[in-house]
C-alpha cells in the first residue's frame, strides 16, 4: 500500500513544481522534476540484464517498478490520478512504457492508437530511423495496436483508465542489439551510444507531443531534459578537478633553458641540435592514473554530463603519459593522440599563407619589454575587475619561460619576451581578453572543468584568442605566419626530421627570420616532440566556417570548451544548469570589432585577415 504521506508528498510537488523523487516499496521509484504531462515508465524483469532502467533515469519525469505491477496496483492508481490532475490543466498526458523485444528482435516497435498525435509519431518514427541507419540490421515498425506493453504481461494501464485520466498512452519496444543472448556479453560503448541517442529522440518527440496537444508551455525540446544536477556529478568534478591540479601541463612540457639552448645552437653553427631541460615533476605519473580511473563516472545518469567528463578523464590520461614520457620520442606519439597531427589540407593552407604573405619588415619598428608588456596586461585585468570582482588574476614575468602563458587564470610572461608595438592590443586581448576572461567565466560555473578546461579545449581557445587579434586590429602578416610556419614545423615533426632539419626548412624554404625559426623549431620539439601548437591555425579556420555558418561568437566565451562541446553547453544552458557569464570581452562593444566581424561572416578569407 502506498501510505498517506506518499500521496501528500506527490500531491505538493504537482502544487509547488518541486522536484518530487520517492520510493514506493521497496523496487519502484517515481521522480518527477516539475509538471510535465508526460511519464516514462519501465517495469524491470526478473532476467533483465540489459540496463534499460539506465535510460529511463536520464530523463526528467519517470517511473521504474517492478514486473508484477499491473492496472490493478496502487502504484498504477498513483499514476492514473497524477494524470487526472496533469491533464485537467493541459488537456492531455502522455505515458510512455518501454521494455526490451525478445532476444532476436532486430526491430523498434512503437505501439500507438490510430491517427493520433501524428507529430508524435513520426518524430519518433524518424529520430529511431535515424539511429538505425547506422545500424543497418535494426529497423522500425509503427505498429496501430491496443496492446501498448509488454505481452507477457498485463497492462499497466488499461486503456479505459487512459480514457478515463487523459493519458494518450504508448509503448516502445526495444530490440536488444547491444546484448549478446547466448554469451551474455554486454556491449557497453553501443548501448552507452544507444542511450545518448534515446534521450534526444524522446525528447524531441515528447515536445511535439507537448507543443501540439497540450497547453503546456515549452519553447525548445532540450527544456524537457532534467534541469537538477545529481550528487554523483558534484563528486566527479571534484576529483577530476584534483588530479588536474596537481600539475601545470603547459608549464611541465616547457623547456626552462631555450634561450641557452639557442645560444649552444647558434654557436655550433646551426647544426647541433639542442638539449632542453625541463622542470622536475611533482607528480608520480602511475600513481595519478590509478586515482584517475578510480573515479566513477558511470555513475552520472545524465548522458550529455556523462559524455563531457568521460572524454576529460580521457584526455588527462593523455597529458599524465606524455608527462611520463616527456624527452622520448614517445612523447610525440602520445601529442598527436592528443592534439592530433597536421593534414593535408591544413598543411597545404599552411604553405600558401606562407607563399603569399611575406614577411613583416620590423628593422624601424619600436619594441616594448616583458616588464611593460606586465604593466599594460594588468591594467587591462583591472578592468575586467571592476566588473567582476572575484578576479583575481595576477601577471608574473619569470626567467624559466619564453613568451606569454597563461595557467589556471594566471599570466606568465617570459623576461626576454619583446613585442613590437603595433601587436600590444593584439596580445593583451589574446591572452587577458581570451585566456584569461575564459578562466574566470568558467570558475563561476557550478563545475570545475568549465575552467579548467573539458576535452580538447585548447583548439577553440586558440581560435577565439586569435580572431581577438584580428578584431582589434591587431592581426599582422607576420603573425599569421608565423601560424602557418607552426604548422610546418608541427609536420617536420611527425615525419621524423630533426631540429636543425626543421630550423633549415622554415629558414631557407619560407624565409622565416632565424629568431622566429628558433622559437618556432623549439615549441616543436619540446618534450620529444610535440603538435600541439597546429592548434592555433587550425582552431582559427574551424572558427570562421562556424561564423560563417551562423554561429554566434559570444556564448564561447562560457568557460574552457571545444567545438564539439558548443551544442552540449547550449543543451546545459537551456536546462539552466549552465549560468549566464559575467564577463564578456571588451573589444566585442567596439564598433570596429563588430564591423570586422561582420566581414568574417560574409565571407572574408585567411590571407584577407592581416591587419
């Protein structure tokens, strides 16, 4: 028996929209997020090993019980009352049972009345067909039938009590492809795919369902997703965020001795290639990748949540490897599992900019210091402070480091660096307008990796701290060169040629100037070897075809995010389990920027970039 407070607890949260999540007995659990009038419901089997219930608990509004209950249980009456009341303020409910077809099922059948919801059904209908045209032995069948459940067991719901509550009810047969029957065998990454695809499939069907034949009001299928974060997820972030603290990834793979290094090079005449050392690590690599994959991310029920903190787990395993290995040749294999390696196309591109632009004539140009380049970075901090005071970025010019870097919010800017004048604008917004704004955004997310960065963030970092450049005005012939030349030597890399080989190419075939060679040989060859700085071009065309396709710029400045990330993000802000950001660069209020902006999303090309 369901007892009184059950019913009044139930009963409040259809009042209040409070998010309701209860036991019934001891093996059914109803959770509902807010007033949806829709209801997923899964009756588990005896023998079910398939993980069914691990679908239906991605979603916001759901029911998993157990086989034996039927129309005439509590639980059932529980149900058709919760639907009395849903459907007296939106005009209708949808109750949808999904279970698993015999074990040599290769179909999706959706059971459904005749000639109703018809938007329903055929969203669902070419969502499943969708799914299977990667799986070419499934198929789907909409089969017009009174039966909606499994057929070995009773209703549910009996179709006069649907009439009776409002309730347009289905039933969703599952083929069970990602089972082996006869070996028991369980094929994890298909139904791990299976679910994420699930879950917006129903989704986009519930909310034509919803839009067409209720009142309810919804303006985007991801609406429909759950909206509340569960304790699992919290725990995750957290120890991922720890491990990742541990180490400064850039700051390890970076040579402390590049400007000895090139004056040993340039004293044995460009011949001998040069040692660099490195700082000592503060990590015992094994250990750290036992603590890593200790971490229980099968746990989080939510699949898009799932999906972005599986792939960091991946990609920390990545950088604690090449950690393990940094000054081997294996260290190059392990970049290119990382960043990738040059293709033909971007290799191509890389030569023709090269080809056509040439090379800045910097004789008569004035020059500003690290210690400058520091005082005007930090003025610009101060600004962005004054909007959100919880920045508290500082910069800090070190002699162990070349150039500028930015690690967990902070800025580093090498004591040799120098810079022509013309590119202070261009830098600052790259690092502080960029890198840093990024940090600080992401840190006021609820998650951790949204400032330090999910899976292959680098690439759309990269991208938006170059455009920057462009935006301000900024983007010189020299610089962009000096991307493509990146790429060139990342190339001269994975094909097994040394650095002096590297240095003479850039120097005699593309006419790079020997400090600009160097320093462009020596970031390609760090660690053992090392693509990563392929990203700066790559990350720059990836993000004009996505303006020029029309996406919008601001929301990527969220936090630390990939490409493949940006659908996701939008998912999570939909949900609003992502907050607006405080911060957005302050080139983008300039009329000059957005002019420029303007230009990119009509069409301009790399070359036509230089400022």
């Amino acid at each position: 028996m369901i007892d009184k407070q059950t019913k009044e607890a139930l009963t409040e949260a259809l009042k209040t929209g409070n998010v309701l999540q209860l036991s019934l007995g001891d093996k059914s659990l109803i959770r509902i997020e807010r007033r949806l009038p829709f209801l997923l419901i899964y009756r588990e089997q005896p023998e079910d090993y398939y993980k069914i219930s691990d679908l239906v608990k991605t979603e916001s509004s759901y029911l998993i019980t157990e086989s034996s209950v039927d129309f005439n249980s509590d639980i059932a009456l529980l149900v058709k009352e919760l639907a009395r009341e849903l459907s007296e303020e939106y005009g209708t409910m949808m109750v949808l049972e999904v279970w698993v077809g015999p074990p040599d099922s290769k179909s999706f059948v959706l059971k459904t009345a005749k000639e109703k919801a018809p938007n329903t059904v055929k969203a669902f209908q070419k969502g499943l067909e969708d799914f299977c045209s990667t799986y070419t032995h499934l198929k789907v069948e909409i089969a017009v039938d009174t039966i909606r459940h499994p057929v070995h067991l009773e209703d549910f719901l009996t179709l006069k009590q649907c009439q009776e509550s409002g309730i347009y009810l289905m039933g969703l047969e599952i083929p069970p492809f990602f089972q082996n029957h006869e070996t028991h065998e369980f094929f994890y990454l298909v139904f791990e795919e299976f679910k994420i695809g699930f879950s917006n499939i129903l989704r986009k069907a519930v909310y034509e369902f919803v839009r067409v034949q209720t009142s309810f009001d919804i303006q985007n299928y991801q609406r429909l997703g759950t909206t509340e974060v569960d304790e699992a997820v919290w725990e995750v972030d957290r120890e991922l965020s720890d491990i990742e603290s541990k180490y400064q990834f850039l700051l390890l793979i970076s040579p402390i001795n590049t400007m000895q290094a090139k004056e040993e090079f340039v004293a044995n005449n460009y011949q001998k290639n040069p040692k660099f050392l490195y700082r000592n690590l503060p990590i015992d690599p094994d250990r750290l990748k036992e603590e890593l994959f200790r971490i229980d991310i099968r746990s989080i029920e939510d699949p898009t949540l799932s999906f972005l903190y599986t792939e960091k787990r991946e990609e920390l395993e990545k950088q604690i490897t090449m950690l393990k290995e940094r000054g081997t040749k294996n260290f190059m294999y392990s970049s290119i599992r990382l960043y990738s390696s040059p293709g033909v196309k971007l290799y191509e591109t890389a030569k023709d900019i090269l080809k056509t632009l040439p090379p800045d004539h910097l004789e008569e140009v004035a020059w500003v210091d690290a210690y400058d380049m520091a005082k005007f970075c930090m003025e610009e901090i101060e600004q962005y402070k004054r909007i959100y005071p919880e920045l508290d970025a500082k910069v800090e010019v070190k002699n162990d480091i070349v150039g500028m870097l930015v690690s967990r919010g902070q800025l580093y800017i090498g004591s040799s660096f120098k810079i022509p004048e013309q590119r202070i604008k261009a830098l600052i917004n790259h690092e502080v307008g960029t890198h840093v704004l990024t940090f600080y955004n992401g840190k006021m997310q609820p998650f951790g990796q949204m400032s330090s960065g999910f899976a292959d963030y680098d690439e759309l970092q990269e991208g938006l701290a170059v455009l920057a450049e462009y935006l301000v005005g900024g983007l010189t012939g020299s610089r962009l060169r000096t991307l493509a030349a990146r790429v060139i030597a990342g190339r001269a890399v994975t094909e097994g040629m040394t650095f002096e080989e590297t240095y003479d190419t850039l120097t005699e075939e593309y006419d790079a100037l020997p400090e600009q060679a160097f320093q462009i040989t020596a970031r390609a060859y760090q660690g053992g070897g090392c693509t990563k700085d392929i990203i700066y071009l790559r990350g720059l065309i990836k993000l004009i075809e996505y303006l020029q396709d029309g996406g919008e710029l601001e929301p990527l400045y969220v936090g630390k995010i990939g490409f493949k990330h940006i659908p996701l993000i939008q998912d999570l802000r939909i949900r609003d389990i992502i907050k607006t950001s405080p911060l957005a660069p302050s080139y983008l209020k300039t009329d000059c920027a957005q002019e420029r902006l303007k230009k990119i999303k009509e069409g301009l090309t790399l070359t036509e970039l230089v400022n």
